[in-house]
C-alpha cells in the first residue's frame, strides 16, 4: 500500500501455523473462527517443507534449498525437498479455496521475511547466507518474486479477497544487533546496517503491489519505527513483551496510521481470562499514551502471542475463537 494510505483491517485474525497436518480440518476451523479475517495456515507438524522456513524457501524463483542435518542450505537444482514443499503448500490452498467459496473479504498470507531467511538459509559453505551481502540480495530479489507468483495464486483462486501479505521476521531485531551466530558458534555475524535491512523489507513487501502488509515478530524489542519506514501497514507483535520503553515507537505509530496486531491470547493450553481481561493491557497502554478510546478499534487488531502450532487443536479453536470476542469487548468499550 501507498505511504500516507492508512489501511483498515478487521478486528482479529491469527499469527500463522496451526496444530496437526490436516489441511482440511485447520482450513475449516479458520475460516469458521474467524470469519471476516482469516489465513492461509501453515502445518509445520507434517515435517521439513511445512515448516516456516522450508515453506518460505520452496516459494523461491531461481533458487532452491534442501535439507542438511544443520538445517536449509541452498542447492543448484529443485530436489525432493523443494518438491514436499511445493507440495504442502498446494494441499493448503486447496483447502483454503475449498472454504472460501464466495468469500468476500480480508485474507491473510504468511511467508518468512528476508532478514529472517537470510539467517536461517545456509549458503553451501554452512554459513547463514546473512554473511554474504550479495547473497542476502539475490534471495531479497528471488523472495520478492516468489511471493508476487504465490499472491496471484491466492487471488485467483479466491477472486472476491483482499490478500493481506504477513512476513514474519522473528530474528530481524537479531539481525540488526549482530547477534546471529555463525556455523561456528563461537562468534556472530556483523550486524546489517539498518539502512540495508530497511530496503530489503520495502522489496519485499512491495511484492504485495497494492495489497495490505503486515510485519510479524514475536521477539522482544520490536524495531516499530523500521518497520514503519520500510512501508508496512501493521506490526503485528507479542503484546507482553512490550515494555514502557516502546510506548514512544508505538504512540507514534498508531499516529502515522500504522495498525498494531496485538498478541495478547496465549500461543499454547492456557487458562484464559473473561475476553474484556484479555484486552485490559492494551487499554492500560492507551491510557498512558493519551490516545483517544475511540481510536482503539480503529488501530487494533487481536491476535494470538504467536503461532497455535504447539497448542492441542481443541485449544486453537479455543483461542481464535476467543481473540473475535475480546475484540468485540475492546470496540464495545474502549475505557
């Protein structure tokens, strides 16, 4: 989206992957929870391909990786890892359009992030392709038009949605502090100049052309500010891992029009509070910024802390289902 463009969005969704690897079944249960935001859910129990990285890697133009006991390592030619991935992710959007018949609305996508791939990906050396700025180039470009090929798929296949692309980028606040071990492990890679990481995230976030962005991490010290620059249109972050030092990122944030995905419903099996309880931080946040109550359901958008892949499959119904209700408490009564 266009800079200066302030993006609505419905009022809760989920982060990505779900529990089990039953495509159907977690189709059905998120288009049933959430029904005016739901997302392509990732399977990462169903093994190497499904899991966040590899499914990202097998999204890749001109570029392939498999599988090495330390991980994703890019390869010279497709190979039976690219070929499950492809796979995985074909039986998910299968599922997905399956549920979406004549779906009119906001759909969200998930894919790893540059700086987070770039960290996890190994050149053929072992090292993390984060140690080679032409590399880390070449996979931002590769990234870029993989995702603009997979966001036409979803597109044609749910022609009534507006696709919201997410990149989640859980090592992006690792990246720029230089804290990213090497193969090694006795040092770290330099920390990549902010400058730097800042274009890679407007490349590829670009991919979404007009459509909607979100940046997802659920790491602490969300770069807010970075991210708001790079062009995205919502962060979406753990809402207890904030501390009093991000309320001058977040105030103006939500004052530049950037929505604020607030995880705030646990991740995992969890006793829960009333839904008006679940909320009760992000209210006590307002207040202390001086924001207006009324902008609340304006700017907030309610999701679980991060992923529901290690909660049982009962709990992510549980949970989504309760992110829609403690949305419709913070609207309902923004004090």
């Amino acid at each position: 989206m266009s800079e200066n463009t302030q993006v609505t969005f419905p009022a809760a969704t989920g982060v990505g992957s779900m529990p089990g690897g039953d495509a159907r079944e977690a189709a059905k249960t998120v288009t049933g929870s959430l029904e005016d935001f739901p997302y392509l859910a990732e399977l990462p129990a169903r093994g190497p391909g499904a899991d966040m990285i590899g499914r990202t890697a097998g999204m890749l133009v001109e570029l392939y990786a498999r599988v090495e006991p330390s991980g994703w390592r890019l390869s010279d030619r497709p190979g039976r890892d690219t070929r499950r991935a492809h796979a995985w992710l074909r039986q998910d959007l299968d599922a997905l359009e399956e549920f979406t018949q004549g779906y009119e609305g906001d759909l969200k996508v998930q894919a790893v992030g540059p700086w987070t791939l770039a960290a996890a990906l190994e050149l053929r050396n072992g090292e993390a392709v984060l140690s080679d700025p032409g590399a880390c180039r070449d996979l931002t470009a590769s990234l870029a038009e993989g995702l603009r090929l997979h966001l036409a798929d979803v597109r044609r296949r749910v022609p009534g949605a507006r696709v919201v692309l997410q990149l989640d980028e859980p090592s992006l606040t690792a990246v720029l502090r230089g804290q990213i071990r090497t193969a090694s492990g006795y040092r770290t890679h330099r920390a990549v100049d902010r400058q730097v990481v800042e274009s890679g995230l407007r490349e590829v976030l670009g991919a979404s052309g007009t459509g909607p962005t979100v940046v997802h991490s659920c790491a602490p010290d969300v770069p807010f500010a970075l991210l708001r620059r790079a062009g995205t249109d919502a962060v979406s972050f753990d809402f207890g891992l904030l501390t009093e030092r991000d309320d001058d990122a977040i105030g103006e944030a939500v004052e530049g029009g950037t929505r604020l995905f607030a995880g705030v419903v646990p991740g995992t099996d969890a006793a829960l509070s009333d839904p008006a309880g679940s909320v009760m931080g992000v209210r006590t946040l307002w207040r202390r910024l001086g924001l207006r109550p009324g902008l609340l359901a304006e700017a907030v958008t309610v999701t679980p802390t991060c992923g529901l892949a290690g909660a049982s499959p009962a709990w992510a119904r549980q949970a989504l289902a309760h992110c829609v209700r403690a949305a419709r408490s913070l609207a309902d009564n923004p004090e």
